[in-house]
C-alpha cells in the first residue's frame, strides 16, 4: 500500500493532481479507483481502509470522487481561493 501511496505522491508532484489516466499508468490508475471504494465500503469483498489510511490520503488532499469534471472544478475553485486571499 505505501508503496502505491509514494507512486501516487510522485505522480502528483509531476503532475499537479491525482487524475491518474489507466493508458497512462494502469497500476496507478486501478490503485487510486480500489482506495475509493475502499474509502466508501461499496464492495463487500475488499477490506475498508484504515483509520491511518485515510488519513494519510486525506493529509495529501485525495479526492474521494472518481469523477474527472468534480475534480478539476475543485482544483480551479482552490486556485481562486488561493489567488484571492
């Protein structure tokens, strides 16, 4: 699992944010999708995250939503609240 969170944070260190495209890094892409369902316990046959899990992962600002439109309308809304203060 660390081992995919150090990928994750490099991935956005790189990249500026966690959309990990599945043509781009499909083990990456398909690790971030699993830690979503684990966060929200949709799939009875996967283990929910731990305490520390989700805390390392919400400390780094992981979105919990899959969805790419949510996400980067959250990124920009950030931006300008950056810029206006």
């Amino acid at each position: 699992w660390y081992e995919k969170y150090d990928q994750l944070l490099d991935f956005r260190r790189q990249n500026g944010h966690f959309l990990v495209d599945k043509r781009e890094d499909p083990s990456l892409s398909k690790w971030t999708i699993t830690q979503r369902t684990r966060y929200k316990g949709t799939d009875s046959h996967q283990v929910r995250l731990s305490k520390n899990q989700i805390y390392l992962l919400e400390r780094i600002d992981f979105p919990w939503t899959s969805d790419r439109d949510e996400v980067e309308w959250q990124m920009r809304y950030d931006e300008l609240v950056q810029f206006v203060e």
